[in-house]
C-alpha cells in the first residue's frame, strides 16, 4: 500500500512487478479510504464485531512510509492473520535541519517519535541500505528497547525499462555534457560541484542541470555558471521513459546523518544512460563503485572538479567508465534476480 510519490518506482512498482504482487495505491482521495470502510477506492476492507477485516487481502501486507492511521492498519492486520511489512528508504530520524523536505513540512520530536512508534508497530522493516537498517534498529533498540526485524531490498533495475527510453536533454551533442540532476533537497550538495562544473564550463563543454534550477533560489549561480541547460522537473511518469543525456554525470553529496541513509540509486541511472559516474567519496557510493573501474570518488570539490577535467581530455577512459558501470549494474543490481531475492527474504521473515 503506497501513496504516490516520485520514488515509487524503485521501492514499489519494479518489486510489484517481478513479485507479480498486487498494488493499491493511494491519492488524496482515496486515502480515505483508510478512514471510511464504505469508500470503494483505495483499501478494501470493513468493520465488524469483532474489528477491522480485510477479506480481500492475500499475502503479506507492505506499507511504505507507514503513518500512525496506517500502523493502526497494519495492527488490525496483524490481529487477521497477515504478516505486515514497513518499508523506507530515507532516514526520517535524522535532524530535520539536515533536509529541506523535513524541515518545510515541520518535522519535529513529536513527528520523529509518531514516526519511530509506527513503525515499531509492524513484523518486519525493508530498508533500502544497510546504513539505514542499522541506524533505525540502533534508535529503536535506544529509544524503545525493542525492535522489528529489518530486511535490506536495494533499488534494482529491469533492463526492459531501458530499452526504449528518449533522452532527458536532446539538442545538440557538439559539445561534452557535464550534468548534475536533484531535486531541492539537494541544493546544499550542489555547492559541492560547484568547482566542477565552473571547471566544466571553462573547458568548453555544456553544463546540464536536471531538476533543480539553482539560479531560482540564489541569482549568483547564474553569474558563477553563465550560460547552461536547465531540464527542469517533469512527473515520474514521463521521467521513468527518458534516460540521462550526459557524458559525464556529477554526484556530490553533503555527509551527515541524513545523507548517509541515501541510495546509490542516481549512480544507477547514470550508469544505464551511458555515462561516466564521478561521485562523493561517501558510503553511500564506495560501497558500489570501484574507483577507477566503474567509476570515480571523488573526496572534495576540488578532487571532483580535476577528475572530471580528467575524463573530459580522456575519451577513452570516458567511455571505459561508462561500458564498465552498466555492465556491474546488469550483472549485480537487476531486478528479476538480485531484488527479487531480497525482496522474498523479507516476505517470507
């Protein structure tokens, strides 16, 4: 059970698809149906003497990014008989200082502990990285003595996906295309390509930024980048049917306890584009890649804007990156093997 959202493609819609489970999937609208067992949209169930049933349901139950309505579900569930999974892919337990999203919808200790509580309330968590389940079983166990079995399902690709996408950019490939792709959230990260791209922009090639427009929200980037191609944000739906047209694509990440619960999934994008991957050299990314082999780490600004000056005299070694890195990514991230492993050792507990 999920409410739209652009992620929902990694963490439910690939694993819907090779589990060959059912989706209920959840606007504003039907949503209500989470209070009103009457509503005929959304989930399906009614109330009888006995409490909340689900006659409809069959097999386990996930939730993604459960609420407390939601775990209340879930409990109901549980009383029916149905194993209930959580499944997250961020760390809401973090300062909410460390991400816009959570500091604009006014996350605090009230919301953190709504949060934790939900989710201790369900048989078992998916996690979408190591970190994450190890940092959430870590504040469970401090903060309520006890916690759910956790589960790690990484983002996985399904090459079919690949094969008949356009490209994001298009126009003209005169020139060698440095890009970066975020969306808001990542305005502090970005900072952190800056020399890159200033870099880029000085040794001729086209700067590309997809999603966020910085010069939006400070007019001095448009000063320090001059001119440079802005994609800006589309829906999920027409985002998932393009890939990225660049040549070498830029992965900054800010370190803190926020980001550390991120996922190498922009490294996986780039790498079924065809491009050549420069990343922060964080957990989040050398755990994936091997520098040199499949990509670049980079572990500062300067460091990230000399390694992309680098594969922008080296054509060889530019397109060795990218053949490498999406060769690793269909031999070790697929969907139908790797996914549908971890996604079935969760189901069964």
């Amino acid at each position: 059970m999920v409410r739209g959202s652009a992620d929902i493609r990694w963490r439910v819609e690939l694993p819907v698809r090779h589990l060959k489970a059912g989706l209920v999937s959840m606007n504003k609208a039907s949503a209500l149906s989470l209070r009103q067992p009457e509503y005929k949209s959304g989930l399906q169930w009614r109330q009888s003497e006995e409490g909340a049933e689900y006659p409809e349901h069959e097999g386990v139950a996930v939730w993604t990014r459960p609420c407390m309505l939601r775990a209340i579900h879930a409990a109901a569930m549980s009383a029916n008989g149905i194993r209930t999974l959580a499944e997250v892919d961020d760390n809401y337990l973090s300062d909410p200082n460390q991400n816009i999203f959570m500091r604009i919808n006014g996350f605090d200790r009230r919301t953190r502990q709504s949060h934790l509580q939900a989710f201790a309330s369900f048989d078992g968590i998916v996690y979408s990285t190591e970190w994450l389940r190890d940092e959430y079983t870590r504040v469970f166990k401090k903060e309520l003595h006890t916690a759910p079995e956790g589960f790690v399902a990484r983002n996985h690709v399904d090459p079919v996906d690949w094969e008949q996408r356009v490209p994001i950019v298009g126009g003209d490939r005169a020139r060698i295309r440095v890009g970066w792709m975020g969306s808001h959230q990542h305005v502090w990260d970005l900072r952190l390509a800056a020399p890159a791209l200033r870099l880029a922009k000085d040794l001729g090639c086209e700067v590309v930024l997809i999603g966020l427009d910085p010069a939006n929200h400070d007019p001095h980037w448009r000063d320090f980048l001059g001119d440079y191609t802005y994609v800006p944000f589309c829906k999920p739906t027409r985002y998932h049917k393009t890939y990225v047209d660049v040549d070498i694509g830029l992965i900054p990440l800010v370190y803190n306890k926020h980001t550390l619960g991120k996922s190498d999934v922009k490294f996986l994008e780039y790498s079924m584009s065809g491009v050549a991957t420069v990343a922060q050299n964080s957990p989040v990314y050398n755990k994936t890649i091997v520098h040199g082999e499949t990509g670049l780490l980079a572990g500062s600004p300067d460091e990230m804007a000399l390694q992309m000056a680098d594969l922008v005299k080296h054509s060889r070694q530019r397109r060795e990156l990218a053949q490498a890195a999406k060769q690793w990514v269909l031999e070790n991230r697929r969907m139908s093997r790797e996914g549908v492993s971890e996604w079935r050792a969760a189901l069964e507990g």
